[in-house]
C-alpha cells in the first residue's frame, strides 16, 4: 500500500514539472506570497515559562497550486507550501522544545513536510498537503493521495469532519489541512451522491508514563448524501482511528436564515461494551441584513466536556496552549467544554473594506475570546489584513491563558 501511494506520489511531481509547452493550456497553476507579523502579549500564567514580555515573530509564506489534465477525465493536483519563521519568539520556543520539530511534523501516513535550514531564530520548510490523482467516469471519482475530504457544514466547528479537522484560530491557512487519503463518489443523481474514504495517518499515544510512540491509523467511513425539504442532508458511519462513529449533518435555511448543523458519535472499539461513547454536535444559522450587515451564530456541545475549569485536571496551563495549536487537531477535542457559544458580525463598510467582530463563550468557566479583524483590498491581487485575538479569563480556563495576539497579514494572489 505504502509503494502505492509512493508511485502515485512520484508520478504526479514528474508529471507536473516535465509538461511541454504544447500542454500548457491543460495546466492551472494559482499561489500567493503573504508576510504575517505576530506580536504576542502572554498572559501571567506564561512568565514561569520566560514569556513575560511581549513576543513578535514574523513569518513569510509562499503557496502554489498545480492543477495538470491531461484528458478529460483525469487530473492531477499538488499544493506546496512554503514556510519562513523568524523572530526573537523562536528563540523562546526553543529553549523550551525544539520548534522546527514542532513546526515541521506530519502525521500523514507519508512524511511530506521537509526541514530545509533552522537556527536559534529561525525556521525554514516546506511541505505539500496537496498531491492526490482523481480519475472521473460518468457519475464516478476515485481520488487518491493527500487530498481534503470535507464533510463539515458549519463555519467553526465541523463534528462531521472525521477526516481533517481545522483550527478556526488558524485564520490564515484558508486551504485548511489535508489527509493521505483515497475517496470514491458516485453520483446518485443532480444532488445526491454515496462517498467511501479511508485515511492513513500516524498518531502519538503514550506508550509508558514518559515516552510518545507512533502508531499508524486508520479512518474509514461512508457517507450518503441527498436534498429533502430544501435541505442538503447526510448520513455517516465507519470508523476514526480507535472509534466507531456514526453521525449526521445538514444545510439549509429558515426564514431567509441559513440553518446548518452536525452531530457525530464515537465508541472506543476496544471498550465498547463499558462505554456508551460521546457525542460532539454543532449548530451553526447566519442571516444578511439589508444593509448587508452579516450575523453568524454557532453553538457546539460535547458530552465528554468540562462543567468547570477546562484545564484544571491537565496539570498545567501550558497544556492548553499546545491543544490550540497542535497538528493533532480532531473532531474529539474541539473543545474541552461542555459547550461552547460563537457568535460573529461582518460588515463591507466599503467595497474594498471589510470589518468583522467575533467572540466565543465558554459559560461554565466564563471564559471569552474576542477576535476584530479588518480587510483592505489594496489593489485587484494585494490584500492587508488586521486581527486580533484577544483572549480573557481565570487560570485554568478554555480560553484564560493564551493572553493577546496581534496579526499584520499582507498578502498577493497570482
């Protein structure tokens, strides 16, 4: 299986860089080049960890996609990212884990994030979380490589999303991850299709008391997908690494207010008989105002959630910083709440100036996040963004310890 994937691998990059020119017009390419500057301000709980000052980092980014069709029926696709980190806050996480392996591991059944140089205050790499095949016939795909299966449905919060989970916070990365994966879709009519995935990945489990070991997964399911009512629906069920999981989403709206929504099951298949499983469920409306102001709303409930202090039982509040930014990101721990509330207002105060104002509310630990951000268009592929995250509560809490992030996001499309 593993050979497979990697012919696959090898012949999408070969024949993405050895098109001729007569072939040009069957290739697509797009990217962007975007400059982020983070300033930092940590909370107290971080001053025992050296992060009593503001902290600033800077990061470079450069992304290119590749589309080649050779025929009608069969296209090949690779996403690049490319990834400078430099700044006086690299050399905080260094002295207390080595951040370019931090920033550089891949839990994909193949290792496609690549160190190219790294020093005390700066890290350079590369990594492709796009490289798949999919071959079309009639009302038939077959898909195979990285790739992003998405069967989410809400805006933040995606229970539905068993394949790759996002980070909301990680507002920049608006490809979202991929999995090495390998999807079939059969169209069953105009708006219905069956969908079989299976996923390969590797995850940390603790193997004694102190060591981290890597043990391959794999996630399978199948999901059918129909319109009733006006309503996009879908069914799910298979597996997620050591879960069974079953689960339901839908997209539709009431009364001029898009209504989406999700739930998923999980039963851990070696306890099966002494468990009855958890169950993460998000409901998501918007509604656009006349005057084009845009509401979203959002709720998520987990039943293995925290009624008190989200973090009281995770021996430090570090922990809870590495749980906002972790690779290891799934749909079981999108929150460590019991429920969770988001709420969002955007406005185009001009045509090339949008504003938004986001929050989340965790009402057990009274813990907040409150997110301004403004977006300028500069000219037709040059963007400046402003955001902020700010975050406030009690130690210990869902959203108490991060303090407050400051974002300058310059970016061009070509």
């Amino acid at each position: 299986m593993k050979s497979i994937i990697r012919i696959i691998a090898s012949a999408c990059l070969i024949l993405l860089v050895s098109i001729n020119a007569n072939a040009q017009k069957k290739v697509q390419a797009t990217g962007f080049f975007e400059y982020l500057n983070n300033t930092w301000i940590p909370s107290d709980t971080y001053a025992i960890y050296g992060f009593s000052d503001w902290q600033n980092q800077s990061t470079i980014y450069n992304r290119v996609n590749l589309w080649y069709r050779p025929t009608d029926n069969l296209e090949f696709h690779t996403g690049i990212r490319n990834n400078f980190t430099f700044g006086p806050l690299v050399a905080q996480y260094n002295k207390l884990f080595d951040y370019a392996e931090l920033a550089t591991y891949d839990d994909g059944y193949l290792d496609l994030t690549w160190l190219i140089s790294s020093d005390n205050s700066n890290v350079l790499y590369t990594n492709l979380d796009r490289l798949n095949m999919k071959w079309t016939m009639d009302k038939f795909e077959i898909t195979v490589g990285r790739q992003r299966i998405n069967w989410g449905t809400n805006l933040v919060w995606n229970p539905n999303d068993i394949f790759n989970a996002f980070n909301y916070f990680d507002f920049n990365y608006i490809e979202r991850p991929g999995s090495d994966a390998v999807l079939l879709e059969y169209y069953t009519g105009d708006i219905s299709s069956i969908q079989i995935a299976g996923k390969l990945n590797y995850r940390q489990e603790l193997s004694d008391s102190i060591t981290l070991e890597k043990k391959l997964s794999l996630t399978a399911a199948a999901l059918y997908k129909f319109n009733k009512w006006g309503y996009d629906i879908q069914f799910f069920g298979g597996m997620m690494q050591t879960d069974i999981t079953a689960g339901l989403g839908w997209s539709g709206s009431i009364g001029g207010a898009g209504f989406t929504g999700e739930a998923s099951w999980f039963r851990d298949i070696d306890d099966f008989k002494d468990t009855t499983g958890i169950v993460i469920a998000s409901i998501g409306g918007n509604y656009i105002f006349k005057n084009q102001l845009m509401l979203n709303m959002s709720v998520i409930y987990n039943s293995n959630g925290s009624t008190g202090y989200a973090y009281k039982n995770n021996g430090t509040a570090f922990g809870s910083f590495s749980t906002m930014f972790s690779s290891s990101l799934n749909v079981k721990n999108l929150t460590p709440s019991r429920f969770d509330i988001f709420a969002q207002l955007s406005y185009p105060a001009t045509p090339l100036i949008n504003v938004s104002l986001s929050g989340m509310l965790n009402p057990y630990d009274g813990s907040a996040y409150i997110g301004p951000s403004g977006t300028f268009s500069l000219t037709d592929n040059i963007s400046l963004m402003l955001v902020g995250q700010m975050f406030f509560g009690d130690v210990l809490t869902e959203f108490g310890d991060y303090g407050k992030m400051f974002f300058i996001d310059l970016k061009w499309n070509f």
